[in-house]
C-alpha cells in the first residue's frame, strides 16, 4: 500500500525503505518506512547548497518563480488522493482531513501565484525637492523550515509557496514522525521543478531528515536569515532566542489553548455541531484544538448534556475507513492525556470518557474516546496545553467575565464566541475582546483558511503565515531615497557647508 502511493508520488525506494530509523503508522504501530536520520555534518553541506541555488533564484523575475508554484500546485491537484492518504497514514488523521491538508497546500499555492505578480512596494513622500522615495522589497535567502507532526504538509506548504515567489530557497526540517510526508512533498516539487525547467536552480529545495542536533546546527547557521517554526511552547522558547542571538528572524507558530464562549442568545445546533468538529476534530491534536468551553451558567446542563450524547456517538477507529476520530500520534500522547485526566480527578473536576479504545485490535496504537472535563474553575491544568482530544467546561454569569477567562492562559492563539447578539459579538472582535491571533464569531476555533494570517500571541511565539500580507516576512526591506536634481539638500533642512 505505502509502495504504490510512493511510487506514485516519485519517492525513490531507498529514501524511505533503507535506512535504520524506523517510521511507524499511529493507525497500527506498523512500520511504514525505514529512513536514515542524518547528523548535524550534513547541515553545513545543505546550507552551503542552499546558499547556492538562493543566488541563482533570486535572479528569476518573480513572475516566473509563481510559475514553478503553479506547476507544483497542478502536482498537488494531481496527486492530492495519495499524498492524503500518505498524511493519514503517517499521522493518523482521518482521511478527510489529510485531503483537507493538501487542499490547504494547493490554495496557499494558488494565492502565491497571484502574489508573485504583486509584491508590492510603496512609494513615500520625500520632504527634498527632486527626490524620489520608495520601498522595494528583495529575496531574503535560505529559509529554513521546521515542522510538526500533526500538520505534516500544510504549514511547510505556507511557507514555501510564499517563501518560492519571493525568491528563497528552502531547507526543510520535518517532524522525526513524519518523514514520508516531506519526501513525497519534496518529490513533487521535484518533478514540478523538470517541468519548469533549468531556471530552477538544483536544491532550490532540501529536506533534512534530521535528529536534534540538526535542527539545531540549521536554527545556529547565520547563513539562514530567517527559522520558521511550528511546534510545541517548549520548542519554541529553545528555538526563538537562539535565533534571536544571532540577529536572524524567527516565525514562531506554537501551542494553543483555544476557547469558545458559548452564550445564551447562541444557535445552540450549530454551536455543539461546531463544538464536536474543532474538539474531537484529528484527535484534539491541532494547535487550534478547541480545549476550552466557557459556556453561559443557564445554558450548560442542557450543553455538557448534548455534547455527552454527541461524543458517546461519535465512530472511532481506522482513520482510512470513515471512523470521525483516529489515534493520538503514540504512546507518550496517550500517557499525557491519561496523567492530565487523572489531575483532573484529583481537582475534583467531572471527567466523562478519555478511555483507551480498540487496545485488543491494535495493542501497539493509541485509540482514545475524547474526553470532557467540567472543571469548577479555571486552574494551572487547563492553563497548560495537553496535545490530545480533552475538553475543560467552565461557566460564566457575564460576558466580562468570560472574555477576561478566555484571555487568562499563557497561549494566544484562536478563540471564538457563539452568539446572535451583535453587541456581544462585536465586543469580543474588538480592542478590549479576545487577545488571541484569531478570534471567530459563530464558527469554531479550528479549522481556519489560507488567506488570512495565521498565527498568534503571547506563548503561541506571535508569528503569522499563509494569507494575508504574510509574503513580507520572506522578504528584505529596503527603502530608496533617490536624488533626481542637480543639488544636495539634507534631510531635517542641515546645513553642512
Ligand atoms: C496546526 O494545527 O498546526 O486552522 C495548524 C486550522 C488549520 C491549521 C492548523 N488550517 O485548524
């Protein structure tokens, strides 16, 4: 099964069957691949490489570098079945939500493409007479990228689409879980590079299939000006510093502790439905995991008591085959929700369902029933993120209250608000509303689309990706005084003769 969707998707046999690390499938624990993990030595080498290809790239008009895009994104539309199903065996969402990926992957590249023709500058008004002044905006060089397990394709896509048209080269650095997924996307582009022709500078894009101390050697390397980062807050505080230190930029995409505020004017209907698909949704495993409810006091027997029904229903299982939830990526994940669960106990929290399921089927994958936790208040556990399907219920009596509960956690991510009452809901959008990144009204926290920034504050790190004016962050600024007279004059009237 994996042979065929590889071969179809160009990976070469040895990449993924040959070497000594072994990549398994959370649906099963089975081994899917074989890859070698490269050491910190090899990075030097790319970099040096990168630094190659990012010469030659910059000196193609930005118009044709949307054109490698697009053939890439016609690669994806192409292939959009295997590389979805590749995602759902590697990282055990459900299959709809791995097409869901590569359909992300095929829109950011569409929006590159059109961005390609329209990268911006200003032009500003100069206080001197006979002078011009603008901004113009300029490749910035290797971007190394470092991705999680749970989106294996997407976000790497946010970033190279973007950071392709504005004239960068790409060093890609996935999650140890997911290596299959960066080989098949590099593949594409590979094959889209052929098609585009020699303009493409070879290892315009690299993947390191790398351990610890290569993530690190790529996060050190002055070379690389910009380290875009999607991971836990604990990945984050290592990595951010460390390229502060050497004065490069960092996009930071870390934890979430997304809530939503459910109030008693809300289509209760669309909130529980939207409730099921942002909690339960890839297993509670998103950064936009909705994690928290802070549900109005009249409202939340009636609430925890659909929900229950709703979760009690819900099919878990084989990600390939219909079931709504899949497995936790392993056994340390499962380990995480249960020591969470059980704190909970000790706090005297309710605790409905978070029981390990199908364990006699697959003794070696970590199926879980999705969990709510009616939690008296909000406490130093729900303050932390726990990266499985774990709900905390939290009641509120007025809106202040629930905005200052929503915006009392260390992460900053998404958030949302159900209600019909227009004041409500344009409070909670404004100045003195939710401080997260995203903050939606009638629709859940996850599940957002490409054109927007993603991305949010506090311990989420404060980076943005995909949509947007996002394209900036890949690119050089630099502004242009230029003197079109015949005189000198100086800026704030000097006089120097
Ligand atoms: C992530 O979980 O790292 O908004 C990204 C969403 C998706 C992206 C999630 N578009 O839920």
């Amino acid at each position: 099964m994996i042979d065929s969707i590889m071969k179809r998707l160009g990976v070469s046999h040895d990449l993924y069957r040959n070497g000594s690390y072994a990549v398994r499938s959370p649906i099963d624990g089975s081994v899917i691949g074989q890859v070698s993990l490269e050491g910190a030595e090899i990075v030097d080498e790319r970099i040096a490489n990168a630094q190659q290809a990012f010469e030659a790239w910059k000196e193609v008009p930005a118009p044709r570098r949307g054109e490698l895009v697009r053939l890439f994104a016609q690669q994806l539309r192409d292939h959009k079945e295997d590389l979805g199903q590749l995602v759902t065996w590697e990282c055990g969402k459900i299959l709809q939500e791995g097409l869901g990926e590569v359909q992300e992957m095929i829109d950011i590249c569409d929006l590159a493409v059109g961005q390609s023709r329209q990268l911006f500058g200003l032009t500003i008004a100069s206080e001197r007479p006979g002078h011009h002044m603008r901004e113009s905006w300029h490749p910035l060089g290797p971007i190394g990228l470092i991705t999680a397990f749970n989106f294996p394709v997407a976000p790497w896509a946010w970033n190279a689409a973007l950071a392709l048209v504005c004239g960068n080269s790409l060093l890609w650095k996935p999650s140890e879980k997911t290596p299959l997924c960066a080989l098949a996307c590099q593949a594409l582009l590979e094959r889209a590079m052929e098609k585009f022709g020699d303009e493409a500078p070879a290892n315009l894009s690299q993947v390191i299939i790398g351990d610890r101390d290569a993530g690190e050697r790529l996060v050190d390397d002055p070379r690389v000006p910009l380290i875009s980062a999607t991971g836990s807050t604990r990945m984050g505080k290592e990595v951010g510093p460390r390229v502060a230190a050497r004065f490069g930029r960092s996009i930071l995409e870390l934890g979430g502790n997304n809530a939503m505020i459910l109030a008693p004017s809300a289509d209760l209907d669309m909130a529980v439905r939207a409730i099921l698909f942002s909690a339960v949704g890839t297993a509670g495993q998103r950064c936009t995991t909705l994690r928290r409810l802070i549900v109005h006091a009249s409202l939340k027997d009636e609430v925890v008591e659909r929900l229950k029904k709703a979760y009690t229903n819900i099919s878990i299982g084989d990600p390939l085959s219909g079931a709504l939830v899949g497995p936790l990526i392993d056994k340390q994940s499962f380990e995480l929700m249960q020591d969470a669960l059980e704190k909970a106990r000790q706090q005297d929290a309710k605790v409905f369902g978070g029981e390990r399921q199908l364990a006699e089927q697959y003794p070696e994958a970590y199926y879980v029933s999705p969990s709510i936790v009616e939690m008296p208040q909000q406490n130093e556990l729900v303050r932390s993120e726990t990266f499985a399907p774990i709900l905390y219920v939290m009641t509120y009596n007025e809106l202040d209250e629930a905005i200052a509960i929503n915006n009392d956690v260390p992460q900053g991510l998404s958030s949302c608000i159900f209600t019909t009452d227009v004041r409500e809901a344009e409070t909670f959008v404004s100045d003195v509303g939710s401080d997260c990144g995203i903050a939606n009204v009638n629709i859940g926290p996850s599940g957002a689309e490409i054109g927007g920034a993603f991305g949010g504050e506090k311990e989420t790190g404060g980076g943005r990706e995909s949509g947007s004016d996002v394209w900036k962050s890949y690119m050089r600024r630099q502004t242009n005084t230029v003197n079109y007279s015949r005189e000198l004059p100086l800026a704030q009237g000097i006089k120097f003769d």
